[in-house]
C-alpha cells in the first residue's frame, strides 16, 4: 500500500470508528453493513458464544495518550449483531445481521468470558495491493526503540493475563519457552513473576535478540537466536510453549499451520500451548488441535473487571 493509499484508508477507519459507536440496528430487525473491497476486511471478525455465531468490525479506538489506534482488545460495541448471512459482491462484503441492544452485546461478551467453547476468528486475512496475504518484510523486525516501545505496549493485557494463568497451571521448575520473543519484554515478565520457573526467549532476529539482552540483562530469563521453525528439529523440550507469532501480517495461514505442526512436539506431555498475539491469530486452532491431538480448554481472554475479550488459545497436551 502506497503512503497516499495508506492515508486515505486512516481517514477512513477514524471516520468509521466515530460513527461506529452510534450506530444501533432496531432490535430483532434485519440490519445490513457492507466493508467495501479493500483495507478494512480483514477487520470484520466473528464471536462465537452459546452455539451462536455474532459478527462485528474492529474499528480504532482513541485515548488521549495515544490517539487513534488499533489493538487486539475487543469491546461489545464493536458487534453488529447475531449473523445472519454473508454475501460477497461487487460491493464488498455484505453482512446482514439481526439488531440488538447495547445490554444484549454486553451480555454476549459477560457470556463468552465464562463459557471455554467461546471463540473469535477473523476470517479475512490481510492483504497487500495484489490480493495476496501480506506479510511484514524482515527489515520490519530490525529492533529500534520505536518499534520496542510499540510492541510492548500492545502486549500489556497478554502479559498481564498469561502471567497469571501460568502461576495457576505450571509448576515451579516448568521451562516456559517464547519462541519468537521479540523485544524479550514479555519473557521477562514472565521470569519477574514466576521466579521459579525456567524463562526462555528466542528469536531470530539478531537484532531482537541484542535488544533483549540489553534490556534484560538481569533477568533469570535466557535468550538466545534461534530460529522458532528449526527448534523441534533440535531437540529442544518445555512445559509451556508461548506461540505469539501465528499472526496476520507475521507469516501466512499455511506458514502458520505448518509452524503449529512443526512446533507442537516441543511440548512435554501434559504441557501448555498458548497462541495469541497483537494481530489476528491466522490459523483455525479447533482444526489444527484436532489433527495434533490437543485439547482446547478456552479461547477468549479478558482483563479482570473489563467488559472487552481478545483471542487467547489455551491448549493442553496429552499425557
């Protein structure tokens, strides 16, 4: 995408967002909501609760420290309605959904938060000016305190939420390994909370890796370059594997599967694989789980007392 094109799209999703939230269909109503061809699709996403299937659009949310951005964070305004048809035309994507009220989206989410079949999956995957799935070129992982400062504080929730579920479901002496670590920053947190835990980073990217290193450099975490495809080939074992890399814009769906595939192994029996990440996680996890023999225990995830949700797979591995 060119940088007038890119413009063009921010102006849109700013505008969008304004008028998102005003938005409300008459209840029990066929309502329709078209994302026309271009950027934006790859927004629309589906919650899954109760046996029902919700559709809704991630739009930019603004704060004043931060001003228009995008996250993985979810909120019941987000929603359109229960689905109930999606067509493909000339348009766009043209999604017809029954209205609801304010209180039956919050309540879908309050809903989604206690049931571990609850689920959000973003069909559309993005694309660059071809129609292609795009994915970051490698200079973008050439760490600066730009990009850090970026990344981490995207990841706060995920760092906040994992750390806590793994002083719950590990043990002390588990080795909790990320993979693709990126800054090191939430490796490193993890090692802060649970002391007793062996904490360990990889990346491939050099740079990432000097980063983390220096950042981190009196962390109990270990850091090391390494590629995370070429780490079941080497023999390398865990208790608890942190997939925060099978994303959109990171690799492609079938890279994605494949990666799951290759990596699983890693896993000690009974062990923990945990996929999220700040983009929308690319692979169908209930598929794949089912082809490896894994067991979903939840989906969703969300900050204690937040009415939001965000994609958070917990998987466990056969004994």
């Amino acid at each position: 995408m060119n940088a007038r094109s890119a413009t063009t799209a921010l102006h849109r999703e700013q505008r969008l967002a304004q008028s998102f939230v005003r938005h409300v269909a008459s209840p029990g109503k066929l309502d329709r909501y078209v994302e026309p061809l271009g950027p934006g699709l790859h927004q629309l996403f589906v919650l899954r609760v109760n046996g029902c299937d919700w559709v809704g659009r991630k739009v930019l949310q603004h704060t004043d420290t931060d001003g228009w951005h995008i996250n993985s964070l979810l909120r019941p305004w987000m929603l359109l309605g229960p689905l109930a048809e999606w067509h493909w035309g000339n348009e766009g994507a043209e999604i017809y959904f029954r209205g609801v009220t304010r209180q039956e989206k919050e309540t879908a989410f309050h809903v989604a938060q206690t049931k571990p079949d609850s689920e959000v999956c973003f069909p559309l995957p993005v694309t660059d000016d071809t129609g292609l799935e795009f994915v970051c070129p490698p200079e973008y992982w050439q760490c600066n305190e730009s990009l850090a400062k970026q990344l981490d504080a995207d990841e706060s929730h995920f760092r906040q939420h994992c750390a806590t579920l793994l002083k719950t479901i590990s043990s002390p002496g588990a080795v909790i390994h990320d993979p693709a670590c990126s800054t090191g920053e939430f490796i490193a947190h993890l090692a802060r909370e649970l002391p007793d835990r062996h904490c360990l980073g990889s990346d491939r990217s050099a740079s990432m890796i000097e980063h983390a290193k220096n950042r981190h450099g009196t962390s109990s975490a270990e850091f090391y370059l390494a590629d995370a495809r070429n780490i079941a080939s080497a023999g390398i074992k865990c208790d608890v594997l942190i997939l925060r890399f099978l994303n959109a814009e990171v690799m492609t769906r079938a890279d994605a599967q494949q990666t799951l595939h290759d990596m699983a192994p890693c896993v000690n029996p009974g062990g923990t694989i945990i996929v999220f990440g700040h983009t929308p996680v690319l692979i169908s996890v209930p598929y794949m789980a089912q082809i490896l023999k894994l067991q979903v225990i939840s989906s969703v995830a969300a900050r204690p007392r937040h009415t939001e949700l965000f994609q958070f797979y917990r998987l466990k591995v056969p004994i």
